[in-house]
C-alpha cells in the first residue's frame, strides 16, 4: 500500500503498482470488483456521518476472480471519501494507482499518528508519497 500524507493532515491511501492486485486486475483488463468495507458517504463542513477507522480496519476488499486482497486503514482517523470512480471502475486502480485510482481518504488524524506514520514508513526521494508494508497489519495483530 502507499499512503500520502497531505500538508493539511488528510491521508490518502492506494495500492503500489507492485501490489498483486493490481497485477490481477491489468491481467483482467480492468474487469474486478473493488467492494467497500466503510462509508465514505460525509455530509458538510464538518464531514459529519464519517466513519471513524483505526489502524488494521478493512477499507475495501479487490476482488478479481475468486482471489481477493483486504486494503486496511494505517492510522486512526475517519474517512472522508471511498473513491467511488474505483469502485465503479476497478482498472483505474491498474491504470492510476498512485493518482485517480486512490482507494480512501481519511481525515481527522491525530498528530501522534501522523508521526507514527512516518516513523513506520519509508519516504521516496522528492515527494511526500510514504510506503507502507503491511499497513495497519502488525498493530492489527
């Protein structure tokens, strides 16, 4: 997974190009079904109606096939946006996985997680764009 963690404190997390789900899904041509496992439906300034998530919480699940693969929040927050041009259109998850086809937004992060957040992950080199192995897995555990 890859997260972006957004100068205002918002986290957007997708799936690597290297993921094995995204792999399936080019292999596919795009037919999958990405099935979301929160509510992004949020509703004024406020973002009221959003579903709070903790690290380890199942965002959405790919599905290509028979095989499926588990997308799981990696820090405390609430989630502002399941992106729904990917749950509509699961390619774009093969196509612009480190752009349109991200998978969630989740805001109101502390900032104690955000901080916890970028001592688990690895930084590349000139963007803000932060890897996560395993997100949310070893505290799920």
């Amino acid at each position: 997974q890859w997260v972006y963690l957004h100068p205002n404190g918002l986290v957007v997390v997708g799936l690597q190009r290297e993921h094995p789900a995204v792999g399936a899904i080019r292999a596919a041509r795009g037919r999958g079904r990405v099935a979301p496992m929160v509510s992004g439906d949020v509703k004024g300034k406020r973002k009221r109606g959003a579903q709070g998530v903790q690290p380890g919480r199942e965002l959405c699940r790919v599905e290509v096939g028979p095989a499926r693969w588990p997308v799981f929040a990696c820090v405390r927050g609430k989630v502002i946006e399941m992106n729904p041009r990917v749950v509509e259109d699961p390619g774009l998850l093969s196509e612009h996985c480190e752009g349109e086809g991200f998978v969630a937004v989740i805001g109101d992060v502390a900032p104690k997680e955000l901080q916890s957040l970028r001592e688990r992950t690895s930084l590349f080199p000139g963007d803000e764009l932060w890897k996560v192995e395993r997100a949310g897995a070893d505290q799920a555990a």
